[in-house]
C-alpha cells in the first residue's frame, strides 16, 4: 500500500541551534546539541536566575544568544501586555516593552491555570513575533523597536488564551476558537497586512479551542495542519483554502496539545471531556476521516502535546502518567505515573532523554526508550512551572512563576 511522505518542515531561518518557537525547531520538541543537565534546582548546576514581572506560562525561546518572553503585569483595572529579551549568558534584561495596556472587561476572564500571555513568542532570526489572542500581535525588531501591530483581531475568549503562533515562510500563521468565531489567518511579516483568513465552518458544540498550529509536508505539497472542536484540517499556505479534514473518533473541544508527525503519523490529541490520541495519515483532500489508523484514550492527555522519537511517540497525561506508544500500531509498550503534582508542560526530548516538569515543580529525566520506563533524574524548583523548558548549547531554561532559570554543568 502507498503510504504518503510526511515530514515536518523548517518554518523560520533562524540558526538550528537556536531554539526559535513553542518546541523549538519545526515544532518537534527534539533538541541534538551538547548534552544537558540532569539534575538542576535553586541550588543546584544553576548558573543564573532572573525574576520575571507580571505573570505569564508563554515558553522561553532562544534566538542568536537571546531569550526571548512575554508576560502581563496588573495594572489598576487591567493588564500590561509586555514583550522581554534577556541576555541568555547573563541573565540581564536587556528590554522589556509593552505591546498594550488592556483594560479587565477587554482582557475577560480567564481559567485559573492560565495566563494573559500564555502563547509563545516566535522568531525568524531577524524579527520576533508576539501574540495574545484578541488583545493583539505584534512584530518588533532584536533591539526592542515596535514594527508593526495588529489588534483588530477581536473574537469572545473562553478561559482565556493560549495558541501560539507560527512562521510559514513570508506568513505568520494562528488560530483563533473563539466562541464566537472560529478561523486560521495568516499575515504578512514584514508589514502585518491579512494575506488570508479562513473561516472554519465549525458545527461544534462548544467551539472553543487554543491551539498551535503545525506545518507538513504530505503528498509532495505544504499543509498547515490545525486541530480545532470536533475535527483537524489542513491548509493551503499560500490561499489559506482548507485541503481536508478529519472528525475526531468521539468529538472533542477546548483542545490544547500541538500536533506532531511520528513514523509517518499525524498525532492529534482531541481535548475535552474524554481526551483521544489518535494517528491519522493526511494525505488526500476532502473528508478523510477514515484514514485514522489507531485510538486511544489511555494515555491521552488534555494540555501536555505529544512528542516523537524514532518510531515511538511519547505522551504525558494530566494527571502525570508517562505513556510509550508504537506510533505505526498504537500498541502502548508501557505506562508509568510520574513523580508531582498535574502536568501542563510538554516534553522535549535531549539527546534521547526525556525531560518533563509537573505543575508544583516537581522534574522528571527519563530514558526515552521503548523498552521500559528508566528515570534517570528527579529534581524540585519548588515553585509552579507550566511553560515548556527551552535547550540551548548545552543550557537548560525553565521559567517558572516568578524566575527565569539557567541551568548547566559547572
């Protein structure tokens, strides 16, 4: 049987040391370079730690020796939406600019794990991009200086925001699930003019959703793959016109996972209430919701995004139980629960180690291998981190609730 070539593909030119958006480089979470830490904390292999104002659970990028956030300060009645670039060798801020200043009915209510700047920050190297749903997007340049900005991008947020955006060549691309409205745009870099916006023509129930979106390359074409209520579709980057889509085995919203090619798989998680894993080949157009292969609802998680490696894709559950997949069969090789308190990270993995933090703190090295759990390291940064950790030539950056860490072997 033929089976497509899938492939995830480089969206940003920015170095490939650098670690330029949610999962660094194409999304995958993989990281190759010099080996990491395995141990680390307050008082251990740190080398700096510089507190963050304002709160926020957007993950840390790394872009030609800088660290690059966002975060909302409280303000009388509201929120400052603020871009930061900190020296990555120092820990020095070297900026620290708002995007916004949003009063509370503008910024709206939000869950109680989430954040007003709970989406990742991207770069190509030569710009960095900003993104907080309704309350704007923006481009600025490496020494802070405002380029252009959008914020006329207005839609009804339920629990707040959360997907992040992506680099598709010339184009900014993002997702919005509003409850209210529902569609994936796409803009210029350079300027922020619309190159496109398409509607999602969702019948969901609860349409909601804040979700990342993923770029593939199946049937010798470029797909921008992204999940929303009910369903996941692929679209053209160029038109922004939707190739195919697929209806998830037992519906699904509020999703939050990125999707991840393993094995020649698209791995979708399918959100709430009950959480599905499933594999899908996305080659075709139209309606191709009979090519999901497998499904799966044990080990499924709600908010961690799957990861791969080799042909095994690696899934973390809320609830903190670590889950090794055959990503061809959907077999689980094994399942363990893991140390801490719930689990909003995803995993990256560093040179063939798996690294995972729960949401007191508590964080898990493990052997990413099919032929049974090994922890390898268990460390505690005694405070809650929810934001993905970020490798970098050797240093590992976590942010938690109040600090940016690095850490690395003395």
């Amino acid at each position: 049987m033929h089976r497509a070539l899938i492939v995830l593909l480089f969206a940003s030119t920015a170095s490939a040391a650098d670690w330029p958006e949610f999962r660094g480089p194409n999304g995958t979470g993989l990281y190759n370079g010099p080996k990491l830490v395995t141990e680390f904390g307050p008082a251990k292999n740190l080398a700096w730690s510089t507190p963050i104002p304002g709160k926020g659970w957007s993950s840390p990028i790394v872009v030609k020796g800088k660290i690059y956030l966002t975060t909302a300060v409280p303000t009388d009645g509201g929120q400052s939406l603020r871009a930061l670039a900190i020296d990555a060798k120092t820990g020095a801020i070297d900026w620290n600019k708002e995007l916004a200043a949003v009063d509370a009915a503008t910024a709206g209510r939000q869950h109680g794990k989430n954040t007003y700047a709970s989406a990742t920050p991207v770069s190509d190297g030569e710009r960095l991009f900003v993104h907080f749903g309704h309350m704007g997007t923006a481009c600025y340049d490496f020494a802070g200086n405002l380029v252009w900005k959008r914020t006329d991008y207005k839609y009804a947020p339920v629990h707040g925001t959360g997907g992040s955006p992506i680099l598709v060549g010339d184009t900014l691309v993002f997702s919005v699930d509003g409850a209210d409205k529902q569609f994936v745009c796409a803009l210029d870099k350079k300027t922020g003019d619309e190159k496109w916006k398409t509607d999602r023509q969702s019948k969901a129930s609860k349409r909601f959703s804040f979700t990342t979106p993923q770029v593939i390359r199946s049937s010798g074409r470029d797909v921008i793959v992204s999940t929303a209520s009910d369903f996941v579709a692929g679209y053209d980057p160029a038109s922004g016109a939707e190739i195919w889509r697929a209806k998830y085995p037992a519906g699904g919203y509020s999703l939050i996972a990125r999707p991840v090619v393993v094995a020649g798989k698209l791995i979708v998680q399918t959100g709430y209430d009950t959480a599905h894993l499933f594999a899908l080949d996305p080659s075709g157009s139209g309606d191709i919701s009979d090519k999901i292969s497998w499904d799966s609802k044990k080990g499924a998680p709600h908010t961690p995004s799957p990861i791969g490696f080799g042909d095994e894709v690696y899934t973390v559950t809320d609830a903190g139980f670590l889950t090794c997949f055959d990503a061809k069969a959907g077999t689980i090789h094994w399942s363990e629960r893991l140390a801490g308190k719930g689990y909003s990270c995803s995993p990256i993995i560093a040179n063939g180690l798996l690294y995972i933090a729960s949401e007191d703190g508590v964080c898990s090295v493990v052997e990413a291998s099919k032929t049974g759990f090994k922890l390898i390291a268990k460390s505690e940064l005694k405070e809650k981190t929810f934001a993905t950790f970020a490798p970098f030539d050797g240093a590992l950056f976590i942010r938690t609730e109040s600090k940016l860490y690095r850490f690395e072997g003395k």
